[in-house]
C-alpha cells in the first residue's frame, strides 16, 4: 500500500522555548506535550494528529543548515491553509515578526515563504479548489497580489477542495 500523506515532521532547533513561540503565535499551532528547554510535540488547529510538528533543543551551538547550499537536506515544510483570510493573517503576523521573505502566484497555489527562528524555512499556501482551475493553468512562479486573489475568489472561500480535501460526494 503506498504512503497516502505527512503524518508529521520533526525540527531541530536551537533554543525550544522560542521555536514554540513563533509556531503558536505565527502558525497558530498548540502544544500536545512539553518538555520546556528539550522537546516540545504541536498539533495544527484542524489536526486530529497527536502531533504534527515536533521539535527537539540541539542548543544555541548549533550552526545554521547548509541544505540546499553545501549538502543536501530538506529545503522546506509547506503547510496548508482553508481560506485565502487566514493567509492574509498569516502573512501580516510573519511580516510583522520579519519573518516572511516572498510570496508567490503558482497559479494552483497562493504562497507564502518565511523563516523561522533558526531560519528553517516553510510555505504557507492556500490551494484553488479543483473546480475554479481553469483548463489552462500552468505551473508558474509568479509574484502573489493577494488583495486581487481575495477579490477574485473571496476571503472565505474554502481551498484545496478537490486537490488536498475530497470533494463531497
């Protein structure tokens, strides 16, 4: 049987306390279980995982990840969105802690690029629901207006449905 989704992923970080700091007031996940200083397992808000995020201290010692530069690694997370609102929160709440570094039109996905603290970097995307792709959409990397993508298809519209959600049946 194949893998059918990311059940979680696991960070190391510097310093814990912070790393939980800027997932819960950024990212508005919630910590399942804390070890203050070592550890600390974060469940995203619509998540019935035990966890999805998991992050464990390697101390302030630590040099920054050369993934993508001089080795090889992971170069980011992306996670998902409902609505192009929570987005447009995201990515004032990034913007405001000098978190974000882009933003990004391809044109199944609206992203958003930021850095953590130990400057990790993630995606936050909101996904076009299937029936709103048009027939000639193609992968691009174009900038994000997100005022016009509001507008084009409304702050409250659920994504992804189709595409990482099943339709209703």
């Amino acid at each position: 049987m194949p893998v059918q989704r990311l059940n979680h992923a696991v960070l190391y970080v510097r310093d814990v306390d912070r790393s939980v700091a800027f997932y819960t007031e950024a990212l508005g996940f919630r910590v399942k279980v804390s070890m203050p200083g070592r550890a600390a397992f974060l469940q995203a808000e619509g998540s019935t995982n035990d966890h999805d995020l998991g992050l464990f201290a390697v101390g302030d010692g630590a040099g920054a990840s050369q993934a993508g530069r001089s080795t090889v690694g992971l170069y980011h997370l992306a996670w998902e969105v409902d609505t192009l609102a929570e987005l447009q929160r995201i990515q004032d709440v990034l913007r405001d802690n000098g978190s974000l570094v882009g933003a990004s039109d391809h044109g199944t996905t609206k992203a958003l690029y930021a850095r953590d603290p130990d400057g990790i970097e993630f995606e936050v995307s909101w996904l076009v629901p299937a029936d709103l792709i048009p027939a000639d959409v193609r992968m691009a990397t174009l900038p994000l207006d997100l005022d016009a993508e509001l507008a084009r298809y409304g702050a409250q519209t659920f994504g992804g449905i189709g595409v990482s959600v099943p339709a209703a049946r």
